[in-house]
C-alpha cells in the first residue's frame, strides 16, 4: 500500500527531528546558554526534556522500522532492518538506515542496563548518538534521491543540519563556559554553601536576647522581715 509507505517515511523525518532535538540539548548542555535560563528553567526540566524526547524518538524509528517491513510496497524481510546491506533492492540508503536504527538500539540497551556497566563504557556507547545523527541524516537524502526529491523530505534534513550546526557554533563560540571535570559536575562550592548560611546566622543572632535570672518572690514571713 503506498499510503503505509508516506506514513512510513513521514514517521522516519519525525524521528530525524526529535533526534535532531536531543543532539541540539546535549550539544548547548553546560554552556552560557543553559545558565541564563537557570531562573526560568531550571536544570533538572532541561535533563528530563532531554530523556524524554530521547524517548519518543526512539518510539518514532521503532514505528517507522515498523512500518517498513509491515507495508507490501517495499517488500522488506526482518532481518534486512537489522543487518545492513542485506536489503534486496536501494541497497546503500537502505544500509544507512540500518546502522542508524542498531546505534539507536545499543544506545536504548546500555541505557537500561546503566547500573550494570561502568560509567566509561556507557559514555562511550551514549557518545555513539553523535555518530547516530549524521548517519540518519545521509539516510534520509539518499532515499529522497531514490524515490524523487519532493520539499518535505528534503527540508526536514536541510533544518535538522542547520539546528546542528548553529548549536555546534554557538557551543564553539561560547568561551564563557567551563569545563568542569565529570567528578565536579554538581557539587556546589564552597563559598556558596557559607554565603548561603551566612544571612541564617546572623538573623538567629539577632534574635536570641540575654538571658536574665528572675527570682521568686517570697511571700511567707521570712519574706517580709528579709526585705524590711
């Protein structure tokens, strides 16, 4: 059905943008820019942003992978969406598509099982998303240029490049930021922990008063003879 192969390729460009999107955040994560929007945002809305549009780009190229096998137009066995090159026909676009989606996978895999690998081996492996994004851009063109180029499927890799390559300039060009070590990344400093318990300890200064001794008063008959 030629409709399922449009909604096929129109899913795949919607997962080329929320990728886009996540590379975009951690490409501009820790620079001026993110620190000027602390007041407004806070850091924590930028980190959940970030995972969950990972997440809901993954569920776009689960459904474009999907629907690519699924629709009788392309003739797709399973294996060809895992393995590259193995693709009966537009072999090369084809093969690019499918490394994507296993980058995207081992990215999805190493994520659940976090807590299990050590944290330079999951660095290595999350570090493979940069390597994912221009792989799906090359995808997208090369099977635009099979199929007949048309606006929308040429557009929507010409604007995910641009976003790339403004947030790769302005990160490049940001030299107010600094490189913190991964080990002091979200410690606060010292200065600001006594600067922030500062102003708590004098207004509890203030308010403590003088202790002053009250002596009971004696009403009995020793009382009155003592103060008379």
């Amino acid at each position: 059905m030629i409709q399922l192969w449009f909604v096929s390729r129109a899913l795949g460009l919607v997962a080329l943008l929320l990728l886009s999107g996540v590379i975009a955040l951690g490409v501009l994560h820790n620079t001026s820019l993110t620190k000027r929007t602390d007041a407004a945002v806070p850091r924590f809305v930028l980190v959940a942003l970030h995972r969950n549009l990972s997440l809901v780009a993954v569920v776009f190229t689960v459904l474009h992978v999907v629907t690519v096998v699924v629709t009788p137009y392309l003739r797709l066995r399973w294996f060809d969406t895992l393995v590259p090159g193995t693709a009966p026909y537009n072999t090369v676009p084809a093969a690019l598509g499918v490394v994507a989606s296993d980058l995207v996978i081992a990215l999805v895999v190493t994520s659940v099982l976090r807590q299990r690998m050590s944290r330079r081996w999951w660095f290595v492996v999350h570090w493979s998303a940069y390597l994912c994004w221009p792989v799906a851009v090359a995808h997208a063109v090369a099977n635009t240029s099979f199929r007949g180029a048309t606006w929308w499927t040429l557009v929507v890799p010409l604007v995910a490049t641009v976003v790339i390559v403004a947030a790769l300039v302005y990160r490049h060009r940001d030299r107010r930021r600094t490189a913190l070590p991964l080990g002091e990344r979200g410690a606060v400093p010292e200065a600001a922990i006594r600067a922030a318990a500062e102003p708590a300890t004098s207004s509890r200064a203030h308010s403590v008063q003088p202790l002053r001794i009250v002596r009971p008063r004696e009403d009995g008959p020793a009382g009155r003879q003592a103060r008379s």
